[in-house]
C-alpha cells in the first residue's frame, strides 16, 4: 500500500510539473524578452527582491533550480524524498519554499539540506527548513565551527541551524536510488565540501558536480587549502558532464541564463543545453588559474 501511495505521489507530481512548464517558462522580468538579457541584472542587483525571486524551473527528470536571481538552491529529487543543495540568502528562504510548492512538491518532504559552504548566502533558510520540515542538515564539520564562530560574533547574517550532519569527506548519502559522494574541498570556506551525483534527461544518466566554493578566501593558508582543492577536482573533471552552480555567475558559467532559454525552448531530440562536460574542465582551468594567482600574491603579501 505504500508503494502505492509513493507512485501516486510521483505521477500527481509529475503532471503538476508538466502543466506547470509552459507557465514557468514564460514568467520573465517586465520587458525582457530572454532570461539571458537580464543576466547582469540578476547578478548585481541583488536587493532587487522583485527581480531576484525568478520562478522555479526544471533542470533534469530529478534536478530543479529553486533559488534566486544572484545564489543557486536546487531540489534534488529521488524516489525517497527531497533533498535540498545550498538555502540562499534568508531574505530569500520563503521563496525557495514557495518554489518547491509551486513546482509540485512538499516541503515536507524534504530529507536532507546539503549546504557546500557556510556563508550566509548559502545557508539563509537553513533553520527554517530544519525547524519546519525536520529536515536533516548537511555541512562539512569546519564549516559548523566558523559558522558557530561567525554567529557568535555577530556576522553571519542568518539564524543558523543546529549543528547536525557532519559531512567528511569520502562520504555518501543514499536517498531511494539515488547517490552524492562528498569531498572535502576548503579553501574558500574551512570546510567547504563538492559533490557528485546522477542527474537524468528523459532517463539519460549524467554525471552532476557541485564545486562548493570556488574562490579563495584572503591569506595564504586558504590560498594553499583552494590550490590543493582545484587540483583534486581537476583529477576528477574528466567525468563531470553537468556543472550544478552555486551562484549563476558570469564568472561560473557566463551561460547559465542562456541555457536556460535555450532549455525551455527545447525541442524533442536537441541536446540538453547544461550538459556541457567542455564548460566545466574550461571552467577548472580558469580557477586553477585564478588559485595560482591568488597564492602568488598570498606568498608575498606581508603578515598581519
């Protein structure tokens, strides 16, 4: 009976989503005629609440986009429930969800929050989610102390979630038939973590990587931590065909918004527009460049 009521839930799900797609695809900012064009916009004007609260989309048979114009959150979802990767900016948190309702689904659902690093950007609805929906919350075990640590200095700019999963790296997590494999990927934050998992179009299988953060932070030590992550993810970049981003930034991948047009007007047959295994190892590069720079400059800036 329950296996029942599962594939019930599943297929009043998908035809809420089919009859959503037409209406998704259509809601752009006044006057901009593609999501590309408003690109910059959606990047910079990130108090522009009007703007920023883009509607859902769906991405892959199990991925969707429920974050904002300027930070990434997506709904990963497998036969077991929902998970959650990265929570916006809490100014943002009722819009991510707001979206999950929108796209069919229920909050409720939720079983894991997967935050890749611990800026309040990227954990804003956080508590909201672990309050409401008991959803268990994800964060590499550095990144809970200088969350900790920033909270009780006064500097996060968010409620922060009580401390729960602790994320090490080489770890998984199985929900239904789906997997993510974890690594430990610091440097921009102390403990920030990227992750891998399948993604599906029209039954395809695909190889997803999120790069938790892809910047380094100031000084040398985290210099040194972003260099070492950059060349582990560099030894892995060859399988990577999707790159699932944090923040939809020129400087992750100047054609996000673009895909998205692209992808909403996809005919049956036309390849999918974000797999793009060439524009993640172009990416890599680009950041191992940056990285090399940034340890240069670390190297002989003097110490405080």
């Amino acid at each position: 009976m329950t296996n029942m009521k599962q594939a019930l839930w599943v297929v009043a799900a998908g035809c809420a989503i089919v009859g959503l797609t037409a209406a998704v695809a259509a809601q752009k900012p006044a006057g901009a005629q593609t999501w590309a064009s408003v690109g910059v916009q959606l990047e910079e004007e990130r108090n522009n609440e009007a703007l920023q609260r883009v509607p859902p989309f769906k991405v892959f048979d199990n991925l969707y986009y429920v974050g904002v114009g300027y930070t990434g959150s997506w709904l990963l979802t497998t036969t077991e429930g929902l998970i959650l990767l990265d929570a916006v900016d809490q100014r943002y948190a009722d819009h991510v969800v707001a979206s999950i309702r929108k796209l069919g689904f229920d909050p409720n659902n939720i079983r894991y929050l997967i935050i890749g690093q611990a800026h309040f950007d990227h954990l804003g609805a956080a508590k909201q989610i672990q309050d409401m929906y008991k959803a268990r919350v994800g964060m590499g075990e550095a990144d809970w102390t200088f969350m900790e640590q920033t909270a009780a200095a006064g500097r996060l700019r968010a409620d922060p979630p009580r401390r729960d999963l602790v994320i090490r790296d080489g770890d998984t997590i199985t929900l239904g038939k789906t997997t993510l494999r974890f690594y430990s990927t610091p440097g921009h934050t102390p403990g920030t973590i990227s992750f891998e998992f399948p993604v599906y179009d029209n039954g395809k299988p695909h190889v997803a990587f999120v790069f938790g953060g892809s910047a380094p932070a100031a000084g040398l030590e985290a210099a040194e931590q972003f260099m070492k992550s950059v060349e582990r993810i560099e030894q892995m970049q060859n399988r990577v065909e999707v790159s699932v981003v944090n923040h939809p930034w020129r400087q992750m991948d100047p054609q996000f918004w673009s895909r998205v047009d692209r992808l909403q007007a996809r005919k049956p047959g036309e390849p999918h527009p974000f797999v793009d295994p060439a524009r993640f190892r172009a990416w890599i590069k680009e950041t191992r460049a940056e990285a090399a720079k940034a340890l240069q400059e670390a190297k002989v800036k003097p110490a405080r």
